[in-house]
C-alpha cells in the first residue's frame, strides 16, 4: 500500500451527476478530512473507494494497482458508518469477530485479533457485554473495533460521531488522533464538524456540489482559502 489516487472520477444515479470529476491524491498514512454540506457527495466518495458503489467513470488506485472492479473485500479498507448496527444478540466479542468468523479464519486468529483491537480501543472489560448494556460511546468503539480487526491498509469513517452527544465527541475525537497514530495506517475521515477537521486532519478536502473546492494543509486553508465558500467552511474571512 503506499496511497491513494483518484483521477477524474465521477459518478452518476440515473441522468443526475453526483461527483463530477474528483482528483485527489493521499498518501499512505495520511489523515484526510471531507467537508462539505450535505449532499455535496461525500458519502458517495467514500462507498466508491469502499467498492459499496461502482465508479461511473475515471480511476481509483490503491498503490500502482487499479481498484475499479475489485471486490471490496480485497481492497484492503474497513469502513465505519454513522449508524453503526451492532448485533443486539450477539456480545461484544462476537460482535467484533464477526466478519472475521464469516470469512473463515480460524478461532485463535479471531480471538487474538479481537483481544488486540480491544485493547487498543479499551474494550477489554467490556466483551462479554452486549450492545444493550453499553453507553453510545462504547458502541461506537466497538463498531471501531470491528473495523480494526480486519486489519486494513485504510478506514473510512462517515460522520462516526455525528449521534454522540458533545462531550463524548471531544473524547472520541482525542481517541481517534491516537488510534491513527497507533495503527499508523491511512484515513479517510467525513464530518460536518469544524473543529474535528481542523485538529483530526493532515489534509482537508472541501467539497461542494460534486467537485472539490481546494484540498490542502488545515493551515493551508485557513490563512489562504481560495473563495468565500472554503473560508466559510474552515477559513477566516478573506
Ligand atoms: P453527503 O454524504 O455529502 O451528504 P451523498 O454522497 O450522500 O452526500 O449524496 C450526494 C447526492 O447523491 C445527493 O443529492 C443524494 O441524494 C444523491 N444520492 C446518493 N445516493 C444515491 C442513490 N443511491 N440514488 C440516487 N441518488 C443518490
Ligand atoms: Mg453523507
């Protein structure tokens, strides 16, 4: 793995154009922020780097390697969701090995997976819980957690702390900077939330309407916002 391209890529739902040439380039490690109102097509970014959606046109790369048709199981990416279902049978462990159990690996392998992403998600207490008897921030961990056990090269997060309320969100926001720094891997990361940009991201990209306004540096947008849309959304006033 060493990066993502995106080169031209565009998407359509019937005659209506949702993403209307996208090119953006991350590296590997790299934390990038989307913003964007709402229905700008963040989401529909997101499931096309996930495989959930087919590209309409243009290229997706992970490293030299072209993912277009790939299935998204081999792409190396785990993605959470802002509604984050949890099996309210099931216990935190099983919910947490579940996909791994459903592709077949064996039960030691599951177990040490699940007992690492517990402990990096400080979970370890908490695994034979169900989802019933957990605060929402615990469930969001856990819905973090089965994402981690897969190992991916990449997450995807859609607006994960969008349901909590805002004093978890501080804390959350806190445990995902480490999280990416103990993973080390890259991340995707959507949020309407500006504050969670400014202190989450290496790169934030702004979009509006199916196109990327600018892409660059907190910073980078901050002082230097090309237009008034971007400064709105993360810049002081040009
Ligand atoms: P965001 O996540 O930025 O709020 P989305 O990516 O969810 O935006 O949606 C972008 C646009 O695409 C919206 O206008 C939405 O209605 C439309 N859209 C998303 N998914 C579909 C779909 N499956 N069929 C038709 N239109 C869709
Ligand atoms: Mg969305």
């Amino acid at each position: 793995m060493s990066g993502l391209k995106l080169r031209n890529v565009k998407k359509s739902f019937g005659a209506v154009h949702v993403i209307k040439g996208v090119d953006l380039d991350i590296e590997d490690k790299q934390f990038v922020v989307f913003v964007g109102p709402s229905g700008c097509g963040k989401s529909t970014l997101l499931r096309m780097i996930a495989g959930l959606e087919q590209i309409s046109s243009g290229d997706l790369f992970i490293g030299d390697k072209r993912m277009n048709d790939v299935d998204p199981a081999q792409r190396g990416i785990a993605m959470v969701f802002q509604s984050y279902a949890l099996y309210p049978h099931m216990t935190v462990r099983e919910n947490m090995g579940f996909a791994l159990k459903f592709a077949g690996r064996p039960k030691d392998e599951i177990a040490r997976r699940v007992d690492e992403a517990a402990r990096i998600l400080e979970l370890g207490k908490l695994l034979d819980r169900r989802p019933g008897q957990l605060s929402g921030g615990q469930r969001q961990r856990v819905a973090i957690g089965r994402a981690i056990v897969r190992h991916p090269d990449v997450f995807l997060f859609d607006e994960p702390l969008s349901n909590l309320d805002a004093e978890l969100r501080v804390h959350m926001r806190i445990e995902i900077a480490r999280l990416h720094k103990e993973l080390n891997t890259t991340i995707i990361y959507v949020t309407h939330d500006q504050v969670e940009a400014m202190t989450l991201a290496d790169k934030i990209v702004v979009l509006r309407d199916g196109i990327i306004e600018q892409a660059g540096s907190p910073l980078e947008l901050y002082d230097d916002p090309d237009n008034l849309f971007v400064a709105g959304f993360i810049g002081s006033p040009k």
